[in-house]
C-alpha cells in the first residue's frame, strides 16, 4: 500500500475577532450616527442663526461625551459578562472537586447529546478530564472558550477609539462645508460612511456584505431623519 502524504490544511476562521470586532463596529456605527444626527439636529433647529462653530462645538461635545460613554459602557457591560464566567467557572471548579462521578457523567452526557455513543463519551469525557477538566467542562458544557472570553478593557478601548473616528467624520464635513448646504453635504457623506463600514466590518466578519451595508445605512437614515426633523420643529416653535 503507497502511504498518501498529507498536505497541511490552513483554515481561517473569524470567530476569534468577535470580541473586539463587535465593540469596534458598534462604536464607529455610534460615532457617525449619534454625531451626524446631532450635527444635523442642531444645524436644522438654528436654521441660520448658527455659524459653523456653533455646529462644530456642538459635534465636538457630542465627540467626546459619546467616546467616554461607549467606553464606560462597553467597560461595565462586558465586566459584567466577565464575572459572570468567572462565577460559573468557580462554582464547576467546587462541583469537580466535591463530585468528579458526576461531573463525568454530565460532561459524557453532553458529548452523547451531540450524538456520540454513550461508552465512547464517556472514554472521551474520560481523557479531556484527565488533561484539564475545568477547560473541558468550561468549553463544552459552559460554553465558555479562550477566543469568546470576555475581555473588558480591550472591549472598551476599541469602542471608544473607533467612536471617536467614526465621530470625526461627520466634524470634518462641518469644516469642508458652505452653511447653507451643510445638512445635505453631512447627511449623504455620513450614510457614504456608514454604507463603508457595514461593507468593511461585514468583510472581516466573513458576513453578507450587502445585507450589512444596508442595514446600517438604512438605520443611519432613519436616526438623522428624526433629528432633523426634531430639530426643525424645535426651530420653528422657539
């Protein structure tokens, strides 16, 4: 028999990504939209009573304010996620050392669940336990891993790093625009960069790029929609 050599076999796989890659989507997404409406928002409700810098300093606030608040956020939310695991890692930590025999079973039994014959979950449940049980409980009864850990600060500071660019676009087109057409020149260049990131962050997410681009644009449309027209009620009643 002529033995077949095996080729290595390389997979890319973007699940590892999900932990910051969620944070950072969701704080670039927030830093347009939240700015932009408040741009828009402001620039609708002062009609023309408001230069530029009124409009800028306005953004600018709203800047700074959305990146501490994403950051903060982010930081208490996923802290919570964090010691919740660490809750349920302890107490399976007790559990495997008060009753191993059962733990055994209930590791076996999930392996059987998956469809595995019962003597063979038990011998594999056997062998992941005497490498390191606590990993194997973790991940197959838990579902808790090392790539879909929580991880607070790396959680917050991306949420608020990519806040602030997403931010920074729609202050730059305060700066590049004439007042009187500033609200059409934020408004389309602000859903050209909410329709790039849901292409992008779809792209490293291995998701339909399509489908994202469109469902972050549509809600962007909708929320600086809203505060405009707020915002030109607002202005016409005061």
């Amino acid at each position: 028999m002529v033995a077949i050599p095996m080729r290595r076999h390389s997979e890319r796989h973007r699940v590892s990504r999900i932990g910051w890659l969620r944070a950072a989507v969701l704080g670039a997404n927030d830093g347009i939209v939240s700015t932009a409406s408040l741009i828009v928002g402001v620039a609708a409700a002062s009609a023309a009573s408001a230069g530029i810098q009124d409009v800028l300093i306005a953004g600018t606030a709203g800047l700074v304010a959305g990146a501490m608040s994403m950051a903060a956020g982010e930081y208490v939310s996923v802290s919570s996620q964090a010691d919740t695991e660490e809750a349920d890692l302890a107490r399976e930590r007790a559990e495997l050392l008060s009753q191993p025999a059962f733990e055994r079973e209930e590791l076996a039994q999930v392996y059987v669940r998956r469809g595995v014959e019962l003597e063979l979950a038990r011998k594999v449940a056997d062998q992941l336990a005497a490498k390191d049980a606590l990993a194997a409980h973790a991940q197959d009864e838990l579902g808790i891993s090392e790539i879909t850990t929580a991880r607070p600060i790396q959680a917050a500071m991306a949420s608020a790093a990519t806040f602030s660019v997403g931010a920074a676009l729609p202050l730059l087109m305060v700066v590049v625009s004439p007042r009187p057409i500033l609200i059409p020149v934020v408004v389309v260049a602000s859903l050209a960069f909410l329709a790039l990131l849901g292409a992008v962050g779809a792209r490293a997410g291995g998701a339909d790029i399509i489908k994202a681009t469109i469902r972050v644009t549509f809600w962007g449309a909708l929320a600086m929609a809203l505060t405009a027209g707020i915002g030109a009620l607002v202005g016409t009643t005061v």
